[in-house]
C-alpha cells in the first residue's frame, strides 16, 4: 500500500521476520547501510548527525545499477526519534543529489518508520513529509525521486530482512 499527497510519502509493507530482526536492519548504521546503499561513519543516535556516502544495495542487482550514478556522494541525515522497536526516525534534505547545490539552507523533511508486529510478521510504515516547505523550484522532483525510491526501499528492506532472518 502507498499513499502520496502533496506533502507526504507513505510505504507499508509486511515483513516476515520477527520484531527484533527488523528493529536491528533499521537502526544498526551497518545493516541499514547494507540494504539502503549508503556507507555510514558511527552509529544512529537520537539528536546526531551522520553521514556517510552512497554505495548501491548489497540486496538487489537491478536497485544496485540503479543507484551506481550516486556512488560515492556525500549522504547525511539527522537522527530524529529513536523509540525501541516502535519507531525511528531521521531529518534530510530529499533527493540533495546535485553536488553543486548547497541544501544546508533549506529545510528538511522527516523519515519515519514505523512498527508494529502482528502475528504475521512486522507491518512497516514509512512516512516522509515536509516536501511543502522545500523550495518550488526543486519540491516537485524531490517529491517524485523520493516517491519511486521508497517504493524501491520498502522492497530492499523486505527482501533484506525475509533473507537474514
């Protein structure tokens, strides 16, 4: 299931892998890394900065070629919320790909992902917003970048966790 309005992204998949397991692929910087494509310097936490660099997918071939153009860009976020196996959540400037363009002056949206178990795994939901505050000149292909890519995300991070687990 999916959800797009002007503001907001919304992604909802079924995991089938036990709480824990998605919780550790979500909030360890290495194995997000690993299905998200980024290589990141620490570790997620509350209220901190992070960054890293972009390097394709370990997860999926044709998600990986995807991603090879941005290989090597500069990737940072700011860690938002971090509540134990309920929810995690970050603030970054979308789709901030062009190296030209200085995005610290703009705002961020916030990425959110949220739990829940049922007994047929874990419902995930993603949630990015804030895309009315970006600058006109660039919310609409930011808003269209991140809507392809958290469908792609949200089948990364399946495919990662229904593989490890």
């Amino acid at each position: 299931m999916s959800t797009a309005v002007s503001d907001r992204i919304e992604k909802e998949v079924l995991l089938r892998a036990s709480l824990s397991r998605v919780w550790q692929a979500l909030t360890d910087a290495s194995e997000f890394g690993q299905w998200f494509g980024v290589r990141l310097d620490g570790s997620f936490k509350a209220g901190t900065p992070i960054s890293g660099r972009i390097t394709p997918t370990t997860v999926d071939p044709e998600v990986a070629k995807m991603q090879k153009p941005y290989e090597g860009m500069k990737f940072e976020i700011v860690v938002d919320r971090i509540e134990p196996k309920t929810l995690f959540s970050f603030r970054w400037h979308p789709f901030g790909v062009d190296p030209k363009v200085d995005y610290s002056r703009e705002p961020m949206t916030r990425v959110e992902f949220t739990l829940q178990e049922l007994p047929e795994g874990v419902r995930l939901k993603v949630t990015e917003s804030g895309f009315d505050k970006i600058p006109i000149g660039r919310r609409a292909a930011a808003f269209t970048a991140n809507e392809g890519g958290w469908a792609k995300q949200v089948e990364l991070i399946q495919k990662y966790v229904e593989k490890t687990s």
